[in-house]
C-alpha cells in the first residue's frame, strides 16, 4: 500500500496559496490543505476509473464485448498482466480515492470552529463526514467486487499498518451495509455540505440521502445468492428511505470542455482509432431492432457492423463508439436511476418487494431509452421484448446488460450475479482465462512482492488468485 498522493487538476479546485518568504517551506506544497479540493479530486478520479476505456486500467467494456480492440487485442483476449492493470486499478482507487477521502475526514473531525461557526458546525461536520463515508463505502465496494478479499480495516493507516492483512469479503459487505445505513441517518437536510466542493450534487443533502438508500440497495441485491435474508432486509431499507427517483437524482461527474478535465472516453478515442464495436452487443442490437444502436455506434453505410471478440480490425470497415466517446463534456456515471430500477426489478421478481416485476422491467428499459434521447422508442421496443416471468433473470440481465453501455463496471456485476448474457469468450483468450470471460482481476502483482505474507494468505483463501475464482457472491 502506498501513502496518500494528492494531485489538484482542476481548475476549479485550486486553493488559496500560502505566501511566505520562509525558507523552509515548499512553494508547491498546500500546507492549509482544505476537504473541498480532496473530495472534489477523489471524485475525479472514481469517475475516471469508472469511466475510461484506458486499456491500462479498465477493461470491462472488453470483457462485457461492448467494444473490441482495433490493433493491439491483448486486453480483448484477457491480457491484462502486460500492462499491469491490476496494479493501476488498485492504486487508482486506494491511493486517489481512498486517501484522499480519508485524508478529508481526517482534517474535518481535526478542525476547530470559530466561535461564528461552533452552533452550525456539528450538522455540517456530520453531513461532510457522511458523504465522504458514502463515498468510501461505494469504492469499497468496487474494489472487493473486482478482487474478492481485500485490504480493509488495515488499509488505510499506511504509518500503522504498511502491510496490511486482507479482510474477507463478506465481512467487508456486512461492514459496508453498516455504515451507509448510519452515514444516510446522520444526513441532515438543515446542515451545511461542501458545495460546490462537491461536483456530485453540489452539496444537496436529499440527493445525497438517495444515493446512500441507493448504495444500499446495490449492496443487498448484490449479496441476493449467498446471503438472501441480510440482502432482502438491507433492499428493504433502502426501498423504504427513498431510492433515486429519476434520472434527475443520477450521480454523475460532469467533465469540462478544455484540458485536462476533458472526459476520459474522449481523451481515449478523440486522437486514437483504437476501439471498434463488439459483435456480440451490435448483433444482439441488430436482431432486436433496438434504436438505442444509433447512439451507442457509428454507422457505416447506413448498417451497424461488430468486429469478432478477440480479433483486429480495420478502423473504418466497422461501426465506432457513438458521438457520445467523441464529445469532451460526456459526463462519467457513478450511479444512474436505470440502475437502480433494474434493481428493484430484480428485487421484485426474487421476492415480491418494491413493485411488480414486469412494471419495473419497463420502467428500468424506457428509463435507458430516455437516457440516450429515444423515449419515443421504448414503447414499440417492450412491446417486442416483454418481461418474461419464467425466466427474468434471462430479461434483466440481458436488457441490463444492453442498458449498462456506458456503465462497464456495473454491467460486468450483472453479469456475473444474473448468468445473463451468456457470453463466450474468445478461441484466442489467453489460458490463463480457463475459456472463459473473467469473473474477477487478480491481485496486482506489486501486492505480492511487497505484501507478499498477506497477499499469499488471501490468494489461498478464495481459492487462488485466478480470473477464474468467484468473488464470494457469485455462486452460480
């Protein structure tokens, strides 16, 4: 594990500077660091993990065959040591997110208030605290659904703990389910926030309250398999504090038009002809007349056109990612309303709570059609494909999985939990693949030679550090 790396980007999160002709002070360090700049690059930076296609540090849009490599197919075919993409994704989300979030709360419970601030600041205090635990919560939870097993309750305190032991992972979900519940109690709608700080939802409490009910539905349906009684109770719970509501409620990083805050799909594709579209998601698009394919790829000449998973191809003889990859601003998804209806489908058709599955299957599908612009167009396209009781997890996982496009880490989830789409990987898949399509990364390779007692010891207690060894939530 390393330290914290603080790294202020955006224009927008460039404190006041200290001036000092003192000698002994470091003209480019911060050293009246505020939580504000910490939590708005924390948020950065989990918005571009989530959202880049970088084949150096996330490649679900590969194994989710949305997209296809043009040249260079390694990552198609489940290399992904060459480049060492484990050993980014893990410092990408403990270093500058984890740190950063740690860091913040460090110097919020540190402060002081001035007499003027002391009535106010024990419910804004606790609201920053809470938001910025949701916020851990959330990585978290990418982090053991990618890993299994994880660094958890050591990881953070780098002085104390350098090497920290690996938590089991299902006793970080019980942890996690915990703490959201009390961080969306201590939400208060009459204390103060970070603001604008917050690039999320600008300090907006309520917003805030559904995104942590949110996080916690995520949380339970996610444990649906392997611990139905805690899933059903904590998707109750957050049924019952209020889920988003709309796609008004959307979590979302906005990106900016100039550089370096330009959107990190963009910063992939815009001067690169790397990435074509995947057969597999073009043709299932093709054969169910699915409009929402004019969004999601180019065309060429007036036909949608995939390349074969695990194969090159030339740039031009295939449809390309929609204009959407091309544009500067196209904000990262944290957490979107489609999603979560598709959870409350799923949660209505495994045990009858939230709703009636079929209405909800709607719901979440036209919501993905509004998304993308093509509300006019859910209609006719449900009417062609309806709910299918007797098998929904074939109806959810499939229609999330064409819904959750632009949400790759998310859409890989579904399909392990769901067994839908029933993908196949490539001929040409590296063997370490075992012939199939990845149902976890492997522990990052700097792990082993640096924490090399705990990460052998997690290694042996999930059954080996393999792409092929369940996280612990994935039974079927």
């Amino acid at each position: 594990m390393k330290k914290y790396i603080i790294i202020l980007t955006l224009p927008f999160l460039l404190a006041g500077c200290r001036t000092s002709d003192d000698v002994n002070s470091d003209p480019h360090a911060s050293y009246d660091t505020q939580p504000e700049p910490l939590l708005t690059y924390a948020q950065k930076e989990l918005s571009d993990y989530l959202t880049t296609p970088s084949v150096n540090e996330n490649n679900t849009r590969l194994m989710m065959q949305y997209w296809q490599e043009a040249i260079y197919v390694n990552e198609s075919n489940y290399d992904f040591t060459n480049r060492n993409v484990s050993n980014n994704v893990w410092r990408d989300n403990y270093v500058n997110v984890l740190k950063n979030l740690d860091q913040a709360s460090k110097i919020i419970t540190a402060y002081v208030p001035t007499f003027a601030e002391a009535a106010a600041w024990p419910a804004k205090r606790d609201n920053q605290l809470a938001i910025l635990d949701l916020m851990k919560a959330y990585t978290f939870q990418v982090l053991v659904d990618a890993y299994g097993d994880i660094p958890y309750t050591e990881a953070l305190d780098n002085d104390k703990y350098p090497l920290p032991k690996y938590d089991k992972a299902s006793m970080i979900y019980t942890d996690l389910i915990t703490k959201v519940s009390a961080d969306v109690n201590k939400l208060s709608t009459t204390g103060g926030t970070f603001g604008n700080g917050d690039i999320f939802y600008k300090g907006d409490i309520s917003k805030w309250k559904k995104f942590g009910n949110s996080l916690l539905l995520k949380l339970g349906i996610a444990l649906a398999d392997v611990n139905p009684t805690l899933a059903q109770n904590t998707v109750s719970q957050a049924i019952a504090g209020g889920v988003l509501a709309s796609s008004a409620d959307d979590c979302k990083f906005q990106y900016l038009a100039a550089s370096p805050n330009q959107s990190p799909i963009y910063l992939e594709t815009a001067s690169r002809d790397d990435f074509i579209g995947g057969k597999t998601l073009v043709d299932y698009m093709n054969d169910t007349n699915d409009t929402r394919i004019t969004k999601y790829y180019s065309d060429v000449d007036g036909e949608y056109i995939g390349q074969v998973i695990g194969a090159p191809g030339d740039f031009s003889s295939f449809s390309n990612a929609g204009s959407f990859a091309y544009t500067s601003t196209t904000p990262g998804v944290i957490l979107s309303y489609t999603e979560v209806v598709f959870y409350l489908a799923e949660a209505a058709a495994r045990w009858g709570i939230g709703g009636a599955p079929a209405a909800l299957y709607n719901t979440a599908v036209t919501s993905s059609f509004k998304d993308w612009g093509l509300a006019a167009d859910a209609a006719t396209y449900l009417a062609a494909h309806p709910y299918d009781a007797s098998n929904w997890k074939k109806s959810i996982g499939e229609q999330a999985w064409v819904a959750m496009y632009n949400q790759a880490v998310t859409s890989w989830n579904f399909y392990r939990r769901l067994d839908y789409p029933q993908l196949i990987a490539p001929a040409t898949a590296i063997p370490n693949a075992g012939g199939k399509v990845p149902v976890r990364l492997q522990y990052p390779p700097l792990e082993s030679t640096t924490n090399g007692t705990n990460y052998a010891a997690a290694s042996a207690a999930i059954g080996g550090d393999k792409l092929t060894t369940k996280i612990f939530w994935d039974i079927n």
